[in-house]
C-alpha cells in the first residue's frame, strides 16, 4: 500500500500546484512520435484542474547540448497536452527567472503552465539548492508524478520538496503500488522475463527475481555475456568482458536456488544470427545447445558445424526459434509475467511488415502474454518496463493490452530491486 501523502490527501482549491511529469518523450523534427508519458500524466492534471487548481508543470527532455536548444525543447508537448486536456495550454521559454514569475502569478484557477526543460540549467541535475528554491518560490504546493524520474535526487525529484509541502500525483501512486505488489505478492508462477544490453543495468533485479520468481529467462544482448561465460563462441555478438565474472556468479546463485526448490533460469539456447544489423542482411538460426550436449557426450559428429556454430563475422542479433517456444510455453502455465527488456535488436524494421528480421522473438513473447496462441488459456497479470520493451510494444499499438506498462525505466529496475526512490522517500507521510 503507497504509504505516502497523494493529491486527494490535500486541499487544491485556489492553490499554485507544481506538478513535476515525466516529459521525456522521443521528438522528431519538432513532433512526439510516442506520446505515452504524456497521456498517463493526463489523469493526475485532470483531477488537480477539476479542484480548481493552478497547474504548473515542469519537466526534462532529452540531454540539451545548452540553453536553448531547440531540439530539446518542450514546447511541441505543450501543443500535444493542449490536445488532450481540451484547454489552453500556456508556455514559456524558460523553468526559472522573471518571465516565469510573472506567468505564474498571473495564472488563473483551472489553467494550466508548461515550464521550458528543466535541463537547459545545469543546476537542474546536480540538485542545486538556489535553482530548487526558485523552482519552488512560484507555487503553494508541489507534486511528484514523474515516476520515470525519481530515483535520481535532482532539484525538480527532491531539492524542491525541502521548500513545498510535497505529496505524490496518480500516476506515481499507482506505479509504485504495482511494481511494489508485484515483487511482494504476485500470483504464482510468477515469471520474469529480462533483456536488454548490459547485465551491470540489472545486476540487482536479476539477484532478486532469483529470491522471488519461479522461473527467468534472459534476452537480449545481455544473454551474449551469459553465454560466453559458459564457454560458447559468441563471435561478433555484442557482449560485456568486464560482466563475465558477475554473469558466472549470477548463474551459480541461480544453480544454488534451483536446488532448494522447483525454479529455472533460462538462458537461450538458439538464435538468429547475421553479419550486420541490416534488415536485409541474409540471417540464419544456430542452436549452440546442440552442440554442447554432443561435446558433454563426446559425439561431436552428430552435429551439423554450421547449425550449432557461429561464424566469425556474425553476431547474435535475436533469439531462436527453440528459445522462443520455451519461453511462450513457459508463459502458458505463469499467473504473473515481469518483462523488462527485449530479446533481439528491435530498432531495426523489416523491409516489409511491422516485425523487423531480428524481432521475431520479442514478438513472440508479446503475443504469448497477450495469450493469442492459447485462446482459451487464462492470461497471465503482465507487468512490462524498460524504454526498449515500452516503445515496442507502442510501435505495435499494444500498449492498452497489458495489465501495467511502466513509464519508468531506471526507477522500475530500482524499484523491483528493493532499492528506495529519492523522489518518493522525499514526499510528505500519510
């Protein structure tokens, strides 16, 4: 249960709220291609305008190379939030400084303001407390619902709090209590599923699903370093020499697991290799598992060298079509299903359909959550994060078909670790 302060804890009428969102959104040539973080803030500013507050939200976008960077400018959402509140929404060109505090003060109740990114001041990310405190000075009442932001301490997640009663808007609320249900009481069997590049990103969700879940399945390039610990040629894979240590760790805590109770950790054991990630690139299926098991029983010439070997000049670039099925089949008999991160090079888009040559894995893990291939078969309570996961499954307008899409990245991976957020341990207690 979120245990702390929310808007429906205070009172709003006539009050100036400043409501820090999560913004971050993907702009091209001055247009939002994915507008999700925007539309799950709506709720929370919805509710603050209908108790006629004085809504001013600020935001980041992107890494600006300085002030004034127009790329990095938040201007475009507040065309599209002006879309999707039906109302006025006014901007300014800047988070902090005179033309801010007069915009603020000359608010009415039921309108609304949109601060220019937080990051064009240096100040912003380095929690300075001067550029918190002039964050602060225009409003009465301060909200945090930018749950894709606060586990970083910076001056708009908790610097402002020290100068603004300081409570949690809708959207954090709900994705703090359903990550923190799930990670502490999910229907089983519960079922994680973690991509991505790097193993170091997730090193302590990967140490926790090991405690919690009933089974884990790896993906993504993060899997290649997996795998070259356990002695397979990865080639050209994109791999991490520096994780080969953590990766053998990892996997002997998960053996070491396995042996108390009934719980799998599964590493793929096909994939779909080519020489470049090019959509047109010819591609091929090498099942490595095969060619373990002959050298184990000292039968190597039961297996095809070029069906169970990678070339020199190829990489890893998605998962098999054995590893696939066992992951979709796995999913059949799971209650609740955590997917964070893909399993192949999702970017990269076919020359003909939506599914690019090295997706067809990731999409097969979406289809089997989604319980397309069992019609009959209950679908399992799913929970999907990671920016690479969300804007896949965006892409393929899927996002409404999940139980919980998170809009957080680095705060759902800390979250689920156990880790407290600064953003949310800032708020006032209920």
């Amino acid at each position: 249960m979120f245990t702390k302060k929310t808007i429906r804890d205070i009172e709003l009428r006539d009050k100036t709220v400043l409501v820090r969102a999560d913004y971050n959104v993907p702009v091209k040539d001055g247009k939002i291609t994915d507008d999700y973080r925007i539309k799950q803030s709506i709720p929370t500013l919805k509710y603050l305008l209908e108790q006629g507050a004085k809504v001013i939200v600020c935001s980041h976008l992107g890494r600006p190379k300085g002030p004034g960077d127009a790329s990095a400018s938040l201007f475009p959402v507040a065309k599209r939030l002006h879309e999707l509140l039906g109302r006025e929404v006014q901007f300014v060109p800047d988070c902090i400084g005179e033309r801010v505090d007069k915009a603020a003060a000359n608010l009415q109740p039921g309108q609304v303001l949109l601060l220019e990114n937080l990051r064009f001041h240096p100040e912003e990310e380095v929690n300075d407390p001067d550029f918190a405190k002039q964050l602060a000075s225009i409003a009465d009442i301060f909200v945090q619902d930018g749950f894709g932001v606060v586990h970083r301490a910076h001056a708009s997640t908790e610097g402002v709090t020290h100068y603004l009663p300081s409570v949690a808007g809708l959207l954090l609320e709900k994705e703090v209590d359903t990550i923190t249900d799930v990670m502490s009481n999910p229907k089983r069997p519960l079922m994680a599923i973690i991509g991505g590049a790097k193993i170091a990103d997730k090193i302590e969700i990967l140490r926790k699903f090991i405690e919690i879940a009933d089974i884990i399945t790896i993906g993504g390039a993060m899997a290649n370093t997996f795998l070259k610990a356990q002695g397979i040629n990865v080639a050209a894979s994109l791999y991490d020499k520096t994780e080969l240590s953590v990766a053998k760790d990892i996997m002997h805590q998960a053996a070491i697991e396995s042996k108390k109770r009934r719980f799998t950790f599964y590493i793929p054991q096909d994939g779909v290799v080519a020489s470049k990630i090019d959509p047109s690139a010819p591609t091929r299926i090498v099942d490595w598992s095969a060619h373990l098991i002959a050298e184990v029983e000292n039968y190597p010439k039961r297996v095809p060298a070029a069906a169970s070997h990678i070339h020199e000049h190829e990489m890893i670039l998605d998962a098999g079509p054995f590893t696939g099925a066992f992951i979709a089949g796995s999913m059949q008999l799971a209650q609740t299903v955590v997917w964070n991160g893909t399993l192949g090079v999702t970017e990269v888009k076919g020359l003909q359909g939506p599914v690019g040559p090295f997706a067809h894995g990731t999409d097969l893990v979406m289809e089997s959550m989604l319980g397309k291939f069992i019609a009959d078969q209950p679908r399992p309570f799913s929970v999907v994060g990671g920016g690479d996961t969300v804007g896949y499954v965006a892409s393929r307008g899927l996002i409404g078909a999940f139980d919980h899409v998170s809009t957080g990245g680095g705060a759902s991976l800390e979250l689920m670790g156990g880790r407290k957020l600064p953003g949310v341990e800032a708020l006032e207690d209920k």
